[in-house]
C-alpha cells in the first residue's frame, strides 16, 4: 500500500506552521502528493451566533478568517517548495455547511488527512476534530505538539481490538510504514483469550506486507487503555500510534470514544485514527 495523498487540513485558529512543515516532510518521504487547505467558516452557519451579530461585525469575522488563511497558504507554499514536493492549495469556505462539513467535502480524494491535535478549550475545535475523524472514511492522522514525521516508517504501536475500527487501523498503517518495519500489535484488556485468535490472523497479514509483527497484551489494571497504549509505545520506541477511532456501536462508543479523547488529548506521538 501507498500514500499517494495527503492532505493536510488547517484551521484560522491553530499556528500553521508545525503542521506545514511535518506535513511536507512526510510527502516527500512518502513520494505524495500533498494538499493543503483551510476553511473559512460562515458566521450564518452558526445561528447560535450569527442571529446575535450585527452585519458589519460578521463581515469582519470573514475578513479576518480570509487574511488569516492567506496567511497560512504562504506558509504552507514555503513549507511545499524547501521539501521540494507536489503540492496544491485551497481555500475554501464553508457557506452553508459546517467547517467539518467542508473538510469532509474536500478531503475524501486523499488518501490520508493530517491535522494538529486541537488546542486545549478552543470553542468547537474538538467538535470539528471528531466529526472529521468520524465522517472522513479514510485515516487521520493527528500531530501532537512538538511531534516529528520524518520518520514514520519505522516503527508502530497497533491498538487491537476486535472491532471494525481496529481491523481498519492496522491495514491503514501500512500507508506510513516501510517493509521491515517493527510494528506492535497490542491488546489491552483482561480476555485475552478471546483475541489471540483474530489478533494472530492479523499479525500474519501485516507479516505477508513485510513487516515484523510481535503480538503483546497487556492487562490494564487500574490504569486506563489509553495510558497503556502511550506507555507500550515509549517502551518499543514507536514512532506513532494507529488506533481505531470511536465505535460503530453505543456500547463500543462508549469504550473505543474513551480511548480516542484521551491519546487525542495526551498522546506526545502522532496517532493515525481509523473509523
């Protein structure tokens, strides 16, 4: 499996340019094609305040978003040119829709989204950050603060449950990894009976891509999946996390949706989240 294109989805609220240059890292390590883009939101989409702003204050809420996004593409253009890589540039707004909406929109051509992890109590940025993961059909890969890229494709944590979401994550991890890669399937729960079986058919499967597989499962005790994960992973020195994201279920929601928020809000490696 390749990454032909990733797109990396920016914000007028987050600083872009972490997330210009690791994204433009990892398309030239990858040989893809990258797309930026940015959406500017409608105020008239939001009745919860456009009903309340006069008519001149909204205007300059699009204007700034508009200056602001041109800020961004500048830096996402230097970024494309001193990686040397295929790039292109959109600008969108959402007009009628929601920000999220018009990131699904635009996004589901690639095959992998980038985005950086949401600022802690941003209004509506982890609404647009779960809709996008939840909606997108493809992989999301999110960027920690002070997280690198550059070298994806070495290693990984894999978190294994016997989910749709989980299956997913582990054959989407092979858009970032190279053959030979050291990956670690993970399990974490007190059953582990019950995952053996399915957890070895995986593991067999991404062994037949090339990479070297080690099963591992952990018992979480009073510790939490997600500290876990985290730990399991500066243990085996992964580059990044993939995980299945949130659940097709309320009842695995309710377990996978917990996990998700927490290496969302925690994690200090980059997660590829798969729904």
């Amino acid at each position: 499996m390749s990454l032909e294109t990733l797109a990396a989805v920016f914000t007028t609220i987050d600083p872009p340019d972490a997330l210009a240059r690791e994204a433009a890292v990892l398309a030239r390590r990858r040989d893809a094609h990258l797309l930026g883009m940015a959406v500017t939101a409608d105020p008239h989409a939001y009745p919860a305040f456009g009903t309340y702003m006069a008519a001149e204050l909204m205007a300059e809420i699009s204007r700034k978003q508009t200056r602001d996004a041109e800020a961004i593409r500048e830096v996402f253009e230097a970024a494309v040119r001193a990686e040397d890589v295929r790039g292109e540039w959109r600008t969108l707004s959402s007009g009628a829709q929601t920000v999220a909406e018009r990131i699904l929109e635009s996004g589901r051509g690639a095959d992998m989204l980038v985005m950086a992890r949401p600022e802690p109590d941003v209004p509506y940025r982890d609404d647009i950050t779960e809709q996008v993961i939840r909606g997108l059909g493809h992989p999301v890969l999110m960027l920690p603060p002070g997280a690198s890229l550059a070298e994806l494709d070495g290693s990984a944590v894999i978190g294994w449950s016997q989910t749709r979401e989980a299956a997913r994550a582990a054959f989407d991890a092979l858009l970032l990894l190279e053959p030979g890669a050291e990956v670690t399937l993970l399990n974490v729960g007190t059953r582990q009976n019950q995952a053996e079986g399915p957890m070895n058919d995986v593991a067999a499967g991404l062994a037949r891509h090339g990479m070297s597989v080690t099963v591992t499962h952990r018992d979480p005790g009073a510790e939490s999946a997600a500290t876990v994960i985290r730990r399991v992973a500066e243990e085996t020195g992964a580059a990044f996390i993939a995980t299945g994201a949130f659940g097709h279920s309320r009842a695995y929601d309710f377990v996978i949706g917990a996990v998700t928020r927490a290496l969302l809000a925690d994690s200090t490696l980059p997660v590829m989240f798969s729904k």
